[in-house]
C-alpha cells in the first residue's frame, strides 16, 4: 500500500478518513470520536473541512424558506414601558351604562332560552390536558432549510485547507473521491487530532 490512504487506519494519528453521503452525511470514519456522530451533518463536525469542501465546488448547497414550520416561542424581550394609569370612565361611559346593562340581560336572555332549547350545544367538548398545552406551546414560524449536494461530477479534488489558527492539508492522492457510482464521497485529510495541527 501506498499513500496518504493507507494512513485510514482506525484512530490514525495522521489521517482523518471518512465517507460521506451525497447530502454531507457522515456515514464511516476512522476515529472513535467521529463514529458517535455516525448520521449527523458533516459541517456540525468538522467545519473547515465542509466549508473546503463546498469553496472546492465538491459540494454546493440550495437555501429554501418554509413558512409553516411550528416552533418553540422565543423568549420575550425584557423591555416594558412605564407604569400605566387606571382607567378614569368619563361622564359619558357613566351615562352609556343603562345601555350595557340592557345588553348583558338580552345576551343572558338569550343564553338562557338557546339552553332551553337544545341543551347540548352549549356544552364544552372534552379535551386532553396534554393536547392542550403542546399546541399553546408552539408558534408559527419561518425556518431555513439547507441541502447540500455534489456539484460536479470530477472524481479527485484536493488542497491545503484552513482551520483555524492551524493549516490541514487533503491528500494529494484525491484528498476527496466520489465512489460508489458518484453517491459516496470518501474523504482523507490531516487528522484535526493531531497534536501538531491543533
């Protein structure tokens, strides 16, 4: 064996080997720390390389909006506005009251005459506690989606890549390679944990 892949071996010190899907999955790696992540996007776990990997045109990604995602409610701003005054009815809302009085005895009225009549339709429908309070805890809300793809159909890419106060580099021998039919893309770079590189 020769070459940068044949450093993929299980908690290499040298090389960070992993497959991914042609979404930017992880599927396999070859560190313990990479395999509990087995199934999650590859940008959450190694971000310099994925930001690589999108600048190199491996992959490229479409932005979508969906405006009727349910979510949590945010917190509620802490800002408030002053104390307000009690409410002073003026002479005309004191006047205005034999009206109201008229009104909430017909509205009464007819409450009494509608019960009277057909009894259960004023009657209040049964509802689960639970159903009740996960529905009152969520909101409308617009969320952005993101789906990465493989942009063009090379079979090897490489370079020299950033991360942070530390330079990395992608094998040379296809430091990235699409196989599989073009649906897996199997990537060898410097290892993020080698104590040089960090």
């Amino acid at each position: 064996c020769a070459g940068p892949v044949c450093d993929c071996k299980r908690n290499s010190d040298v090389m960070d080997c992993v497959i991914l899907d042609d979404g930017g999955f992880l599927l396999m790696a070859n560190h313990d720390e990479y395999t509990n992540q087995i199934g999650r996007f590859f940008g959450e776990i190694d971000p310099s390389l994925m930001r690589h990997l999108v600048n190199i045109s491996v992959y490229a990604f479409n932005k979508s909006y969906d405006y009727q995602s349910v979510c949590d409610p945010s917190a509620a701003p802490k800002q408030g506005a002053g104390h307000r005054s009690a409410y002073v009815p003026s002479i005309a809302d004191i006047l205005q009251i034999g009206w109201w009085a008229t009104a909430a005895a017909w509205s009464i009225l007819q409450q009494l005459l509608l019960s009277l009549t057909f009894p259960r339709l004023l009657e209040a429908v049964e509802m689960e506690e639970d159903d009740f309070t996960t529905s009152l805890s969520k909101q409308s809300c617009i969320t952005e989606q993101t789906q990465y793809f493989f942009e063009n159909d090379s079979k090897s890419f490489g370079g020299v890549l950033d991360c942070g106060n530390c330079s990395r580099y992608a094998a040379p021998l296809g430091g990235a390679v699409l196989v599989y039919r073009g649906q897996l893309l199997l990537c060898v770079a410097q290892s993020l944990f080698t104590k040089g590189s960090i």
